[in-house]
C-alpha cells in the first residue's frame, strides 16, 4: 500500500491542532487504498502545542512529530519534515486550517496521473489588505522578469509532492531559505489546482510587513543575481552623462570664460550619486551577508525531540 505523508509544521497554534486533527481524521478517513502519516514540525513552540502533540502521538499510531530546540521558521521546519517524513508522497499543509485537507484527494489523484508536483493555487486573495496584495503582485513580478526559472504565483507551500522531487528538495541545503522558489528550481512535472484559501481557523498569523519584506529580498537575493547588476549598468549610465557634461564645460570654460558657478548643481550631484553608492553598497552587502551565512557551515535545524524521545539531531546531511 502506497503511503501519503501529510507534513505540518507548526508554531505557538495550541488552538488550531485539535480543529486540524478532526478535520484531517475526516478525510483520510475517506480515503482508502492508502495509508496516512501525519507528520509536525514544532517549530519551538512555546504554547503547549508540544504537549498536544506528545498527547495525540500516543493516541494515534499514525502520528509522528519532531520538535526544534528553538523557533527556526516555517522555511526551515519544512527541510526538516523532508528529511523525516517516510512515505511515496507528502503534502505539506499549514497547521490553521487555510489549505483545505478536502483538496488531498484531489492531488493524489493527478499524482496517480503521473504528477510529482501539484500545486495548489488560490482563487482569490479575499480578507486581505489591497497593499499586501499590490506588494506581493509587484515583486512577483520583479522576481519573474530576472530569473530565468518559471515562479507560481498565488501559489503557497501547499502542494503535493512526489518522492523523488522530495529527495531534489533534500539536496538543497541552503541556509536561508526561499523554498516557494526551490520547487519551480527543481522543476519537475507539475500540475496546478485551484482553492479558495480561507481565513485563519484559530490563532494569529505570524507574518508581519517586515518579514514579509525579508522574505521577498530573500527570494530575489537567492534567486537572481540581477541586482548587483544594477550598479553596473547605472554606473555606465552616470559615466556616459559625465563625460557629455564635462566636454560642455571645457567648451563653456574656454571659449566663454564663464566665471565660478555651480554650487547648487555641484551639491545636488555629490548627493545624488552618494545616495546611489549607498544603495549599490547595500545590494553587494545582502549578497555578501548570504556568502557569509553560508559558509558558517551551521547546521540548518536542531531536533530536540522525536515522537517523545529527547533526541539532537543537526540534520547534516
Ligand atoms: N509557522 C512555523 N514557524 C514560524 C511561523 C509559522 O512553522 O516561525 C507555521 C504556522 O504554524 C503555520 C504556517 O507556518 O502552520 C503558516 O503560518 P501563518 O499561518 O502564520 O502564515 P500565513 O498563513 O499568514 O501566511
Ligand atoms: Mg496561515
């Protein structure tokens, strides 16, 4: 019998695990000729989502969870499940019940058609703000028109993957991670299915504009080198000006003896091609912070414990 992994990680959600139980245990349930794995991430917790789990493991056989000695994100929680989940597919799905479980039939059975990824794409964008949805529309498109790799819009990490797209995912070992980007790298056959993406069942989301603003200079500065590229083509631009404005001022100078002006257009420039050096000094310091971060060598995760065993586990492959 073929197994199905469903892979949730988790954070502070004590309120939304028993909702997402009862509505797992509906539709796998439903679902015969497979068997189940439920399997969470808790990404250091500090509610008693832990205990909740080490509760409902013991119950159920079909449970299995691993616990990180400190919130590490939802990027990394999902690397971590890679490694420890055990079936022929797994669906990652969000712990507050904003991907439908009733969708799982739905994906193994493209799966079944010979898929290895099927994606699940939102409909709509209901219940959120006009600015978060401008945002993610621009940089969406920023991220498109300078990485050669097709990108999923309105495409979240709920998706069913099959085993050996997951053993790709596992090779990439990257530090900060931008995984929506790493399932359109590894590339695959895919297949797009669409849902209306709920609100939040119980709890608080933990996105605030700031990560959201991180995340997506993570997914540009991991995906594209583009704009480092930026100073060089804005420094050949200035150059080409200056050297056009300077040929008129020698001319201006010599045949005219203009007297001693400028200080405003003299101010104006220092400033202006001072702030551009500023911006151009940042966008080389992300991409320097990303070698730097990478070359530590750390190990992405620390499992602290493994279906009630106190375990350390640095995931090194
Ligand atoms: N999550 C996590 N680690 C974190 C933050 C979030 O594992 O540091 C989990 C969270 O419990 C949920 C999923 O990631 O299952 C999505 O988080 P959230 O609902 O806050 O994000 P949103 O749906 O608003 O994008
Ligand atoms: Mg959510």
């Amino acid at each position: 019998m073929k197994k199905i992994s469903l892979l949730i990680p988790l954070y502070n959600e004590e309120d939304s695990l028993p909702l997402l139980y009862n509505e797992l245990l509906k539709v796998i349930n439903d679902i015969k000729n497979y068997e189940f794995e439920i399997f969470f991430v808790d990404d250091g917790s500090k509610d008693k989502s832990l205990n909740i789990l080490r509760e409902m493991q013991e119950k159920d056989s079909r449970i299995n969870y691993i616990s990180f000695s400190r919130n590490f994100g939802k990027e990394t929680a999902m690397i971590a499940g890679f490694d420890y989940v055990s079936g022929d597919a797994v669906v990652i799905l969000d712990a507050d019940l904003q991907d439908p479980p009733e969708l799982i039939p739905e994906m193994i059975y493209y799966w079944e058609q010979g898929y290895d990824d099927v994606y699940a794409k939102r409909k709509s964008r209901e219940g959120e703000t006009w600015l978060k949805k401008l945002t993610s529309r621009i940089f969406y498109r920023m991220l498109q028109k300078t990485t050669k790799i097709e990108i999923q819009e309105d495409t979240g990490d709920f998706r069913l993957l099959d085993k050996r797209t997951l053993q790709s995912l596992k090779m990439i070992r990257e530090k900060q991670r931008y995984t929506k980007g790493m399932f359109s790298w590894i590339g695959y056959n895919k297949k797009e299915i669409m849902f209306d993406r709920k609100p939040r069942a119980a709890g608080e989301t933990k996105w605030n504009y700031f990560k959201l603003t991180n995340l997506a200079l993570e997914g540009l500065t991991s995906f594209t080198t583009f704009p480092l590229k930026i100073a060089s083509i804005f420094g050949f631009i200035v150059s080409l000006f200056s050297i056009i404005y300077m040929i008129v001022i020698l001319i201006k100078s010599l045949l005219w003896k203009d007297p001693v002006q400028g200080y405003p257009s003299m101010m104006v420039t220092i400033l202006f091609i001072g702030g551009v050096q500023l911006v151009c000094l940042g966008i080389i310091g992300e991409y320097v912070g990303r070698i730097f971060n990478e070359t530590k060598q750390r190990p992405l995760y620390i499992v602290s414990e493994h279906n009630g065993e106190k375990i350390n586990d640095g995931g090194v492959m």
